[in-house]
C-alpha cells in the first residue's frame, strides 16, 4: 500500500478514556466530609448523630470488645437459615404455579395477597404462633425472601419460549428433564434478578425481626443502644446492615455473571 492510501485512510476514532471508579467515591466522601463539618462546629449535636470520627471509633470498641463481631455472627446465622428455607418454598411454589394452570390457580392468589402485607404486621402472630425466641425471626426472614424470589421466578418460568417444550416432546425427555434442562435455565435470568430482590428484603425482614424480643444480633444492638441514645452505636449497626446487603448482592452479582456468561456473549459484552 502506498503512502498516499495510508495517509488518506480514515483513522479511526479515539475512546475516550472511561473516568475511573474512583469518581464514584466523590459523593460518599463530600457527605462524610460535611457530616463531619457540621458535627464539629455544632450543627449537627450528638444527641441527634454521633460524629464520623466518633462512629469510627465507637466501632474500633464494639470490635475491640467483642460485641460487633458476636452481633454479625448472630445476624448472619438467622439471615442464612431464613433465606435457605425461604429460598427453598419460593422456587418450589414457583415452579408449581408456572408448569401447569391449577398451579398457578392454587398457588398465585394467596402468595399475591401475602406480598402486600407489612412485616409488622405479621410480628404479633408470629410470635403468638412461635413464641418469642429465633422461630418467629426466622420465619420472618424466610417470608421476605419466599416472596420476590416467586415472583421472579414465576415470571421466567412463564417467560420460556413455548417451542422449546416442543423440542423437549421430540427429545423424549422426562417431566424432570424438561424442568431440568429447559424451564429452570430459561428461567434463571429472571429468578436471579429475584435472588437480589429476596436479599434485599431478607435484611429489611431481620432488622424487623431483631427490633422485637431479640436478646441478641445486630437489630438487639441498635434497639438497646436506642435506650441510652447512643447514636454512635445505632450508625455502627445500620452501616453494619448496609455492608452485609452490598456484599451479599455483590455475590449474587458474581453467580450471575458465571451463570449467564451466554447471555453476556449474545449481548456483545
């Protein structure tokens, strides 16, 4: 090729560099930083927020002392057995009411009039029901999980393209199969996006829950430091909560792009 074709060629468009993630930190830290501002010139009392310093320090202690990490074991171990057991009745309802039109005749009418009720409302038969101990917590977070991550589901079951249990009929394959091979792949885009839903409000669910006759977790920190006034502490527990959720969806986000990587190869990405 001669040099007058190179030269002539167009050249081809320069990407302008992506700003980095870092540029996400600019806000967080202009809230702290003002927080902070107003905390120390007296704005901001302690009696309505503790100080970030003081928060910083008040959670060195709590580590320190042993409360914080005892409280986050506490937490995690009710937040996981609820979510398994709720996980577990969801998916399994779920696929009920989307193989088949009884199903969805028995199953979707009571499961879409339990998704409007509030978690409060359910604490006092609960623990009538339950008593006052982990049973009543643990339901509740099952109950928060169950909901969003049925709907989801539901949704992708019936989502499915109806040709591919077409091809399942020529295939021969069981009722296992179908459910195996074709209807819970087809549907995983959509109970996933109700994995992170069912996450979200399973922490929602445990801080209720550990509001109420808890002797013990994060909810019990926050509520007692409430007694006293101590801000500090109740910024510790909330900010506790707010870290458990981002990992437990960044978890979630993982599965997803290790199950979806189809997906993420049609899309170009």
């Amino acid at each position: 090729m001669s040099t007058l074709a190179l030269r002539s060629a167009p050249s081809r468009p320069r990407s302008r560099p992506s700003p980095g993630s870092w540029v996400r930190l600019i806000s967080p830290v202009v809230i702290i930083v003002l927080w902070q501002v107003l905390s120390s010139t007296g704005a901001l009392p302690p009696k309505l927020l503790a100080s970030p310093s003081t928060v910083v320090t008040t959670a060195i202690d709590l580590i320190r002392d042993g409360t914080l990490p005892h409280a986050i074991t506490v937490s995690l171990q009710r937040a996981l057995i609820g979510f398994v057991i709720g996980a577990v009745i969801g998916v399994a309802l779920a696929v009920v009411a989307g193989l088949s039109l009884f199903g969805e005749f028995l199953v979707d009418p009571p499961m879409q009039m339990l998704r409007t009720l509030p978690f409060y409302g359910l604490i006092p038969l609960l623990i009538l029901w339950f008593g006052i101990g982990e049973l009543p917590k643990i339901v509740l977070v099952a109950f928060g999980t169950a909901i969003p991550l049925y709907l989801n589901t539901f949704a992708g079951i019936r989502s499915v393209d109806g040709k591919l249990a077409e091809v399942a009929r020529v295939q021969q394959l069981s009722s296992a199969g179908l459910i195996g091979h074709i209807v819970l792949p087809g549907a995983l885009p959509q109970a996933l996006v109700g994995l992170r839903q069912s996450l979200g409000v399973a922490w929602l669910a445990l801080i209720v829950a550990e509001q109420v006759n808890a002797d013990a977790g994060v909810g019990f920190m926050i509520n007692d430091a409430r007694e006293f006034l101590r801000t500090d502490i109740i910024v510790v527990g909330l900010l506790v909560y707010s870290l458990l959720g981002l990992f437990t969806d960044a978890i979630v986000r993982l599965i997803e792009r290790k199950a979806l990587v189809w997906r993420r190869g049609l899309l170009g990405n």
